[in-house]
C-alpha cells in the first residue's frame, strides 16, 4: 500500500449500525479521523456522539457527551450532542409573527416552545447524503406545519474534520417565509469528566440577554460589566455561578444568551479551557449570538458513555445562535428564511495546540 492510500485510508469515514428507534428506523454512526482529531456522528438528531481530542501529554480525551444506545438519546432529555431546530431556544406563548400575522408553535415548555417543540430535529433520523475522507454530509426534510412552523424545510448539516477542529455548517431552504435558527447542543467537559465549573471561559460579549422567571428574554441586552455574566477577561465558570444575582437565580446558574462583538462574520466567540488536560477549545461562529449553559439541571439517570452517568454541572454548553424569542421581536433583527433564500451558517470548535 503507498503513502498515499495509507493516508486516505487513515482518514476515511467509517459506518456502522448504531441500533434501531423506538420507530424502528435504522440508526448510524459514522466515526471521522483526521490529524489526531476523532468525531462520532449519530444519524439521530445528528448529534455529535464524541469528539476525541489530544490532552497536553497527547493523550485522547472524549469532550463530549453522549449515549450509548439510541434509547437513551429517546428518553433522557437534555438534547446531549443534538442538531436543535427548527427553531433553537425558546419562543414565548409558542406563538411567533411573521410579516405581522401570529403564527401558532406548538409548545414542549409549559407554554413555551424549546428547541422546535416536541419532535425537533433532536428527534428525526437524518439520512447520510455524502461522505468524505474526513466529512460527512446529513439531510432531512421538515414537513411544512412541523412544530407549527410553516413551509417545507429542507436541511443539509455538514460535519467536517480539518487540521484544526471540527466545523459544522448548516444550509436550508424553505419554499414559504418561515424562521430557522439551526445550532448544535454538544455538553462539552475538555478533561473527559468530573465536574466542569473549573473550566476557565472567555466570551467575546459584553453585553447579555436578561431573563424573566419562565427563561423568556426580560429584555434584548444589557451591560454585563460589574456582574456575573462578564466574560471578557477570562475566568472560570465556577467563580460567580453562586453569586446572589438574580439572573442566576432565574436560570439556576448560567443559562443566558451572549451578544457577540462583532455582531457578523466568522469570528472567535468564546475560548473554553480545560483544567486538568489543558485542552484549549475555540468557538467560531456566523450567528449574533451564543447560548452559554452550564448544564444545571442535568440528570441522565446514571445513563452515558460506558455506563457512567452525568449530574449537573459536569459539562458546559455554548449553542451558537439568534436571539432567543427573536421571532416575536422583529425590532432584533429580520431573521426570516424567505423562499429563495438560503440559510447558510458555520460553527467551527478548534482547537489550541502547543
């Protein structure tokens, strides 16, 4: 075998059974390798299974977490590793307005709607359009009325290994105006378990989405200076979150949008640090915002990768974003997808290396 065989088999994508839905529809999981980087991708909710990444000594580190049955992806909640949408976050009333007409939502969250309502795209099996040697590209069509949600929507999400990290990009189309507000809900622990408050955070915000008590945005920002929510000079997660705010009260801990600074572009949005492994985590990003969580209600009933349950405050999540409830508040910011637009986002998770 040359080199170059050895290399692209080295990188190739691999597929197999992941076991079948409740539906009894067939699940994948497909494994990238690339530059000593390893992503799992499940076909259900096209979540992110594991990412396996070189601590300081080189040594791999699952930073992701995850399940190992499709049953438990179906009955555990918490969305772990999952594509979220069709709208991700939570929309007031479950209702929303387009062009000035109120939409009914269904709603998942008391009267709210979380995450595209009951049967979001955490729940569909996605089918596998393509593959590379070291991406794979999903697909999945939502029906027009999916969640309340007008217009048929079809998905491409595309997860790709390079030299640097893992890049996700989202692209849709619908053929009647809707909204589509697409991100990923990996919960990321860099030293592979323990709890994650010691992780130290940089945000690119500085200002935040306050909240009312049912978690809808009390209002779009506000100054995070002088408050638990500043993040622009780097510190743990664990510093503040017991602070007597009474935004942390509201979310239980960190649960808020950030505005990021710029507001466009692919740019850094956040810097996640492990403490134990050293594993340097950057977040790159399109959208105006990011959902940073710090997993406070958590439980997955002692169900995880190798039989190893997660508690609160084991992970963190930083879901690249619009505004939530923007879709009752059209003075944020037009975020409609229009027939003959295409919604075309990316998120890339990088890695530091020494």
């Amino acid at each position: 075998m040359s080199s170059r065989t050895k290399e692209a088999a080295a990188i190739a994508v691999s597929r197999e059974s992941f076991g079948t839905d409740r539906e009894g529809r067939n699940v994948e999981k497909l494994t990238l390798r690339r530059d000593g980087l390893e992503a799992e991708i499940i076909t259900f909710g096209a979540a992110l299974r594991a990412l396996r990444v070189p601590d300081r000594t080189g040594r791999p580190v699952d930073v992701v977490l995850g399940f190992d049955r499709v049953e438990d992806y179906e009955t555990c909640g918490g969305y772990l590793g999952a594509t979220v949408g069709r709208y991700a976050n939570r929309i007031a009333g479950a209702s929303c307005l387009i062009d000035g007409r109120r939409v009914a939502l269904e709603a998942n969250e008391g009267t709210k709607q979380l995450h595209g309502g009951a049967a979001g795209f955490s729940r569909r099996v996605f089918g596998v359009l393509e593959t590379g040697e070291s991406s794979v590209t999903l697909g999945y069509v939502s029906a027009d009325g999916e969640g309340g949600f007008p217009g048929t929507l079809t998905l491409r999400v595309t997860c790709a290994l390079d030299g640097r990290g893992l890049s996700l990009r989202y692209e849709a189309a619908s053929d009647k105006t809707t909204f589509c507000n697409i991100t990923n809900h990996s919960y990321f622990n860099l030293n592979g378990g323990g709890d994650a408050m010691g992780h130290a955070l940089w945000l690119a915000a500085g200002r935040y989405t306050p909240i009312g008590d049912d978690s809808i945005p009390a209002a779009m920002s506000a100054p995070a200076a002088g408050t638990p929510f500043d993040f622009t000079a780097e510190k743990t997660l664990g510093r503040d979150i017991g602070a007597d705010h009474p935004q942390l009260r509201c979310g239980g801990g960190y649960d808020h949008n950030f505005v990021l600074d710029p507001a466009q572009g692919l740019r850094l949005a956040a810097r996640l640090t492990g403490d134990r492994s050293g594993i340097v985590m950057e977040v790159w990003t399109e959208k105006p915002g990011v959902q940073l969580y710090t997993a406070n209600f958590l439980d997955t009933g002692g169900r995880g990768k190798g039989g190893r349950g997660y508690a609160p405050r084991q992970a963190v999540c930083l879901e690249t974003q619009f505004f939530p409830d923007s879709p009752n508040h059209p003075e944020w910011g037009d975020v409609l997808l229009r027939p003959g637009r295409r919604y075309d986002y990316t998120t890339e998770y990088r890695f530091v290396r020494g």
